[in-house]
C-alpha cells in the first residue's frame, strides 16, 4: 500500500513538472512572437504581372479571358513575346489576303491559256512546274528580308508596337478603347482566316471541288 501511495505522488510530481514545462514554453512563444515585425506577419502577397497584361487578344466571347499558350513559349521567354505577337498578327494578315485570293481565283484569271480550265490547286502546280512561283517566292522572300530584320529590331527595342508600319492609321479610332477593339478585331479575324485557308486549302485537295469548299 505504501509502494502505491509513493507511485501516486510521483507521478503527480511529474505532471506538475510536465505542466510547467509546457507553460514555459507557450510564455517564451508568445515573447519571441512579439519580436516579429508585423510587416512580416501580415505582408500580403504579391502577384507577378503576368506577359499577357500590355496585349490584347485574349478576349473571349463567353468568357473574360484565355490566353491560349498551351507551350508556355510566353513564360518561358518573355522578351519574345513583342516577336510573337508581331509573327501572329502578319501570319493572320497574310492569311486573310489568302483566303480572298483563293476564292477569286475561283472565278478570276489572269490571262494566259496556260492558267484557264483548272482549279486553284492545279493553277498552284502549274505555276511550280513552269516556274513563276519560284520567282514570286524569290522576290517576296527578297522584300520579307528587307522588312522583316529592321521591324524585328525595333521590336524588340521598343521602338514600334508589333505589326505596327503607320499603314491606314488615318482610318484609325482616336478613342483608346475603340482602337483596342480594332486590335482584338484584327487578330480574331486573322486567327480565323488561319484556320480557314487551311481548311479551304485541305479541302480542295482532297474533293478537288473549289468554292465553297464544303463537298
């Protein structure tokens, strides 16, 4: 019984000390905490701009923004991002005069009998076979280089906005806003026209039906 009785009190006396211990150490917690500057505890956190914040072009119908860069090439390489957008927006230009050309061409022939009773697609193969279309791709390559090599270094310098050669800007809204829409204008349709001409093009070869590229 004495055995037990002694059990008891030590194993009280070790509860107390394991409770002081305890109390201890919250006390010294709570006086290191208040050390902390309360800058450093609260300091909200701040959000990195994101590459797509100074351009426009991510605007969706049904939703507010998207950004389509599946690759992650604008994160990966942010200072190339005025290049691509510059690539972007004469590849959607370039597809745009494309698709009114193939479809006038449907209808629409320069002279020569050469060029008369075929379709677009074998006009295209005539014009490899005889070689015209090695001298158009000469000479628009010749001018691509002369245009190209400065426009991409004053891109990049900062000195002119991608795809911008003063060309119409009379036509040109005055309002910020509007003219932001006249961008996002440009670069759907020209997203669109990319698409499209491959389509139209694809389908041609395949039906050898020209316009309207739909059988």
């Amino acid at each position: 019984e004495l055995h037990r009785i002694r059990r008891s009190i030590r194993s009280a006396t070790f509860r107390r000390h394991s409770m002081r211990a305890v109390l201890v150490l919250l006390a010294l917690a709570g006086a290191a905490q208040a050390f902390v500057a309360p800058s450093a505890r609260s300091a909200p956190k701040v959000v990195a701009p994101a590459v797509f914040d100074d351009y426009v072009g991510g605007q969706g119908a049904f939703v507010k923004d998207y950004n389509f860069d599946p690759l992650g090439l604008a994160e990966k390489a942010p200072e190339m991002v005025p290049w691509y957008r510059e690539c972007e927006i004469k590849h959607g230009r370039i597809a745009m005069l494309a698709v009114v050309g193939f479809i006038t061409a449907e209808y629409v022939r320069i002279p020569g009998d050469m060029y008369q009773g075929m379709s677009v697609v074998e006009a295209h193969n005539a014009l490899l076979k005889n070689g015209p279309m090695y001298q158009l791709l000469f000479w628009i390559g010749m001018f691509e280089l002369i245009v190209t090599i400065p426009a991409f270094v004053a891109t990049q310098n900062g000195e002119r906005a991608p795809g911008d050669f003063n060309f119409g800007m009379g036509f040109a809204p005055k309002d910020p806003e509007k003219f932001k829409l006249k961008q996002i204008a440009e670069l759907k349709n020209g997203r669109l026209a990319m698409l499209g001409f491959s389509g139209m093009v694809t389908q041609s070869v395949l039906s050898g039906h020209g316009f309207p590229y739909v059988y």
